[in-house]
C-alpha cells in the first residue's frame, strides 16, 4: 500500500461503512413495508396466507422473506430448492399459475406443511419482476374461513399481478439495501490477512464512536419525519436545505463541525 | 396487462370475412401430428400419457453452450405434464416430443428456453407448445429471429401470454406466433380469436383439470394452461390437413372461432 493510498483510505471507509449502516437501517422498514402490503394484499384477494420468496443465490433456490398468517414465524428463511413446488416453477418459468387442489402427496409442500403444521391446498404464485428478471414469487395460500375452498378466479390473479408488481420494487430496493449490509458485514468477519486487520479494528472503532452513532440517529430521525407525510417532508427539507446554505456560507467557523 | 392493447383495434378487428372449413378435422385425433413441448419435461408413464412420447431430451450446459442430451429425469414441476396431458385429451394420437428447458440445476433461465425453442424448430416438429415466455429485453431480438426461422420451416408456435402488466416474449409477436390467453370457457374446442389485440386468442384455461405428477391431476389456472388447447385443436387440423402452413393454420383458427361466436349468439 503506498503513502497516498493510506491516506485517502480512511476516509473512503468511512463512506463505506456510513454506506453500509445507513443501508441496514433502511432494510427494517423495507421489510416491514412488505410485510404491510402482504396483509392488505391477503385480505383483497380472501386469501389466508400469503408470503413472499426470493431467489437465493445463483441455482434457482428460493427463501422466505416475509409472510403472513400463523405459519408465518416458521417459513421465515426457511429455503426451497431449485425447481421444487410450484413456486420453483413460477420463478424458473415466470408465469403466474393457480392450482385449487395442490393434494397431499405434493412433495415439497407436504414438507413444509410439516413444518408449519399447515395444510395447503390451493396455491396462487405470481412472479415478482424487477426490469424484466424474476427476482423471486408472491404466493397466496387457501382461503380464509374453513375448507372447502373457492378456487381463486382470474380477477384474483390479476390483482396478484398487480400487488407482485409494487411487492418486487420493495424486495428489489431490499435486496440491494443488503447487497450493501453483507459487503460490511463480510469486511468486518473477513478472513484474518495482516493488512485487513488494522482497517477491520479501524472500522469496529469507528461503528463504535460516538459521532458515527450520532449520524445514524440523524439518519433515522430523518427517516421518521418522512415517513410521517408530505407537508413534514418539505419543512424538513427546508430546514435542512437552509440549515446546509447556512453551514456554506460559514465555512471558516466551526459551528457545525462536531 | 398485456392481455388487451393499449392502441385503438383497426376497422379490421370487426371484419366478419372468414372462409367457411369442412368439419373433418373434428372427427381427426392428432395422428402423425408432431408437437413438441418446450416445458419442464413431460412424465411419460402418466396414464394419460404412456406410450405417446416420441422422444425426451433435456438442457444441459456445455462449456457454456447449450446442448441437448436424451431424457429420463421425466418432469421436475408437473407443467409439462400438464400441458401435453390438455393436448392428449383433445387430439389422443398426438406423438409428443419433450423438450426440458426447465428443472432443477440452474436452468431455466432465458438462454436455455431459447435453445430449446431452437431444438425444437431444428428438428421441424409441426407444432410447438411455449407455455413460457420472458420478460427480459436482451431476449426480444433473439426470439424474433427464431419465430421468423420457424415460420420458413412451417413450425407453428403457440405461446401463453403471461398476463402480468409486463410484456413477455414472445406471446407478444404477432406475425410468427399463434399467442393464446385464458378463458373462463369450459369446452375445450370453444376458442376465441380476437384480432386486433395484442393476445388474439382466447381458450380454456381457468380451473382445467389435467395431468400432474404421481400419475394424479390438478385443477390449474393460467394462460399455461389455455395454450395447449390451441395446440390441441391445431394437431387435429393437421392431421386431415398435413401441409397448412402457419398462415393458413391462423385462418383456420379464425374461421372456427368465428363458427363459435355465430353459434353462441344464435342460441
């Protein structure tokens, strides 16, 4: 490492990893977010469960992100191979298909219906599509009340459409959050080389300090007052706008150098 | 959705010119019919199906190419399944040729259902079954260049519309491609042709109950499912009308779906 990249490389890890924590305190609400819109969802379509799964890895493998109903604790991560169910299908295939007696000799569900104790018998998957790529499947399990069921009509799956549509921004938004989050995380738990340990106990203390603490507290702060509506939005905006204008026009003074 | 165009449907859309078909057809049962299906491979020792699958082959990449190998992993999904067991109740002497482009391993991206559509059209089988499809751009202009080979070689190829708010290729073709969307109807030689639409055919696809893994069978909905219907009726047109090209096979289509039509609005 020569001179001048040692001394330009704190600073660029201290971009990386103000990157990589704001990105974690972003996939919280990201996650909640589609865990919100999968309940409203369920409901429209009279659907009991409903959940979302995403491409795990680069062999077709899928993985529960989010779910509702009372099965939902036990699917969480809980991973479907490649190819397996209908779910397999939909996203290897990436066409939306509904199947009204999915029987209980169906491998892969009979499976995870062991699992969560459930019992599926009618599945609708659609596929969840970011720019073209099948990045993973919106399913939706039975219907509310007791057996027997509805099959689910036409209407339904275009209105699944219409859900995995707004669904794959969120999981794509998500999934690049993460990106972000596993690139930090791998930094810190990397493999021991001697020149990566000074900047992996640079990067403890740094996520460890005071100010870096603060700035996330600043960030989620933000996040809140967003969140709340547009009329907070645009004075939060403005204060903050002036509040840079303000620091400019100062730049010879300390007064917001912490 | 993709299922309805946004532009407006030319003055040809209500043209009510259609040249009348003898019904031989109806009495035909596939015979001598090759259809391929492009899928998740087929289950050949399904009741339904035993003895009427010509030949399986399946995707495997080499040194990053894509080559095709004989079968017997049968079908990893039960789409495929489902599929040639919807053709084999319309047109039963049909010889099916499985082309698995779909399964377990890493496949089932675009490049390999682009292979085996190309396998398909190499070996000139009759009709192709493409209950798939793509979204993605890069695959727009390739696909286009093969509907166009197909179309040369006689090789008609019905694909499903995804019905999702993007569109998917190549349902979306119009000149090359015979492309088919759900209906709520249940006889299955009860189709629609609507030109002027994006999708111009309309046929069974909503709880159809067909073949599925294990020798069972499922109640499925999807445009998957209302797209071998076509191929179905399509085999039966050939078998009494072996040289119809894809145009003619089009017209014939479009003459019997206007017979439907007349039919239910005289009743």
């Amino acid at each position: 490492m020569t001179e001048a990249n040692r001394d330009e490389l704190p600073e660029k890890l201290q971009r990386l990893i103000e990157t990589v924590d704001i990105a974690n305190v972003l996939t919280e609400p990201l996650t909640q977010s589609i865990a919100n819109l999968l309940q409203v969802s369920a409901a429209d379509i009279n659907s009991d469960e409903a959940s979302v799964l995403i491409r795990d890895g680069d062999e077709g493998d899928l993985r529960f992100l989010s779910a509702t109903g009372e099965a939902a604790v036990k699917l969480l991560n809980l991973k479907v191979p490649a190819g397996k169910g209908i779910a397999g299908f939909v996203l290897s295939s990436g066409q939306p298909m509904a199947v009204s007696d999915v029987g209980e000799e169906e491998s892969f569900y009979s499976e995870v219906d062991k699992t969560t104790g459930y019992s599926t018998q009618m599945i609708l998957a659609t596929p969840l599509s970011y720019k073209g790529e099948v990045i993973g499947v919106l399913e939706y399990i039975n219907r509310r009340g007791e057996p027997p069921f509805e099959p689910f009509t036409p209407a339904e799956m275009d209105k699944a459409a219409l859900f995995a549509e707004a669904i794959a921004s969120l999981v794509n938004a998500y999934e690049s959050a993460k990106l972000f989050r596993d690139l930090g995380d791998k930094v810190l738990a990397g493999e021991n080389k001697d020149d990566i340990t000074d900047v992996r106990d640079w990067l403890k203390g740094l996520r460890d300090s005071a100010e870096h603490r603060e700035m996330l507290d600043l960030a989620v702060l933000m996040r809140e007052i967003a969140s709340r509506g547009e009329a907070e939005r645009t004075i939060c905006r403005e204060l903050l706008e002036s509040i840079l204008r303000f620091s400019q026009s100062k730049s010879e003074t300390t007064f917001l150098n912490f | 959705m993709t299922t309805v165009s946004d532009y407006e449907p030319t003055p040809y859309s209500s043209i009510s010119t259609y040249f009348p078909l003898d019904h031989a057809w109806k009495s035909a049962s596939g015979k001598g019919v090759s259809v391929a299906i492009v899928d998740s491979g087929i289950d050949e020792s399904h009741p339904e199906l035993k003895g009427k699958v010509v030949e399986s082959v399946e995707a495997r990449f080499d040194n990053r190419r894509i080559v095709f190998d004989q079968s017997e992993a049968g079908d990893s999904a039960g789409h495929g399944t489902a599929c040639a067991g919807i053709i084999a109740k319309i047109a039963p002497d049909t010889e099916f040729y499985s082309v698995k482009v779909l399964g377990a391993g890493g496949l089932g991206d675009g490049q390999a259902f682009l292979a085996g559509l190309e396998h398909a059209i190499k070996k000139r089988y009759r009709v192709i079954n493409l209950s798939l499809g793509t979204t993605k751009p890069q695959f727009f202009s390739p696909l286009h260049d093969l509907l166009d080979r197909a179309y040369q070689a006689g090789c008609i190829v019905v694909a499903a519309a995804n019905n999702l708010p993007h569109p998917s290729f190549p349902s979306v073709f119009s000149s090359s491609v015979i492309s088919v969307i759900k209906s709520e109807e249940a006889d299955p030689l009860k189709f629609g042709f609507h030109y002027g639409e994006v999708i111009e055919l309309t046929a069974p696809g909503v709880n159809v109950r067909t073949a599925w893994l294990g020798g069972g069978y499922r109640n499925l909905t999807g445009n998957s499912f209302a797209c071998p219907h076509i191929v179905g009726v399509i085999a039966l047109l050939l078998e009494k009308h072996p040289d119809l090209t894809p145009f003619q096979v089009k017209s014939a289509l479009y003459s019997i779906a206007r017979e439907n039509l007349e039919k239910t609005s005289s009743l």
